[in-house]
C-alpha cells in the first residue's frame, strides 16, 4: 500500500489506512513509538502499550521511581554486587 508525505504544520506525516487503525484499535489521540529497524530501512510504528498498575499503585510515584533507577543504575549495580 502506497501513501504519500504530506506537509502537517512544520512537521510531515503519512496517513494510516482507516483498516490498520481499525484492527489495532486505535483512535485519533492514540500515542505510537516511532523506530527504524536495524537495518536502517524500515520504519516501525507500534501502539504505546499503557501499563496497567494494580489498585492503588500511583503512576506519578512509579514515573519516578523509574527515573530513579535510570539515573542512579551503575549505583545500583554497583551496590548489588556488595
């Protein structure tokens, strides 16, 4: 299936074909991770997979403790190894 490159503001974009969107169940709003694959000459597009977290788990508090982890990894690392 063929689409063209078109102007959306100062970016470009592709249209999705309304059966892929329909299939994957997807709505306007939806966020998507944009990749290239290793080769360098394919784009792939994936749905966000929303992570569901069990009743009274806060994402704000697990957003941090993730950022927390990133930062301080080799820390971490370090540290477990003891």
């Amino acid at each position: 299936m063929h689409r063209k490159l078109c102007s959306i503001g100062n970016s470009q974009g592709v249209s999705i074909p309304r059966e892929m969107i329909e299939k994957l169940k997807l709505s306007a709003g939806a966020e998507l991770d944009i990749t290239m694959d290793k080769s360098g000459q394919r784009i792939v597009l994936e749905p966000v997979k929303k992570k569901k977290y069990p009743k009274g788990i806060d994402r704000e508090f697990v957003s941090q403790v993730n950022e927390f982890i990133e930062k301080y990894r080799p820390a971490l690392k370090a540290l477990a190894k003891g």
